[in-house]
C-alpha cells in the first residue's frame, strides 16, 4: 500500500512533528509514503488532491492530510472547516482514494494544537489504513 501526504506549512513547525508521527505509523502499518506535498493552508488541500492525481502519475492506493485550523475571531475557520471535510468526503464517496484526516480544529487553541498532535497524525494514518483493506478484513 501506498500513500501521499499532504501537509500545510502555516502551522510548519506543528505539522513537522504530525509528519514525523505519521511516517513512525505508516512504517508500522506497512505502508510505503510515495510524496510529501507542501500546501499554504487546509484550504488548499482538496485542489491539491485532485491536481496530484491528475497530474502526477503515480499509482497511489491513498492520502494523509495533515492541517490545522485554529481558534480565531470570527466564524471564518469553521466555514474552511466544513467546506474542506465536506469535499473530501465526496471526493472519497465518488470514487477517489481514501483520505486519513489529520486536521485539527476547527477553533483549536495553542494548547489543544498541541496535545492533538499525536493523535491525530496517527489515528488519520491508522484510518486510511484501515480503508485500504479488502472489505473482508473490515468484519
């Protein structure tokens, strides 16, 4: 099996230590990283997708994303949030590859950034994993 990531490079040195983590998981689950792909924001992350499977080449079986979308004056990060999940669950259900999600937020503060990071690095590679099996492992 195997996988791209994408990772957003507003949070850079928080995203760092997710990829770290999800490189440590992938090698535990068997999965081989094809390309680490550097996007500006969460925003960016379904166009991304669809433009590296279009124009890349490559077979790839799935994808992590990793992001995060923090607490901010305004409603704003929650409307990214939910157009961002939203596209890529369709892009999942339409026939795309699966994707782990590893975004955090929306609304997330300084501290809770920081004690997600882990998880959700780990649990967004232990998810596509698990979507990249034969339907008869999932019963």
């Amino acid at each position: 099996m195997k996988i791209n990531i994408i990772c957003t490079s507003y949070h850079k040195p928080q995203i760092e230590k997710m990829l770290e983590v999800v490189k440590i998981t992938a090698n535990e689950e068997s999965i081989t990283i094809g390309h680490i792909y550097w996007l500006p924001g969460v925003l960016e992350i379904p166009y991304g997708i669809r433009k590296i499977i279009s124009e890349s080449g490559d077979k790839i079986d799935g994808f992590v994303v990793l992001g995060i979308i923090e607490k901010g004056k305004t409603k704003h990060g929650k409307v990214i949030g939910q157009a961002v999940i939203k596209d890529l669950i369709k892009f999942q259900t339409k026939g795309g590859q699966p994707v782990g999600i590893g975004i955090i937020g929306p609304g997330a503060t300084h501290d809770q950034i920081e004690e997600r990071l882990e998880m959700h690095a780990k649990n967004a590679v232990l998810a596509v994993s698990h979507l990249m099996k034969d339907i008869s492992e999932w019963k």
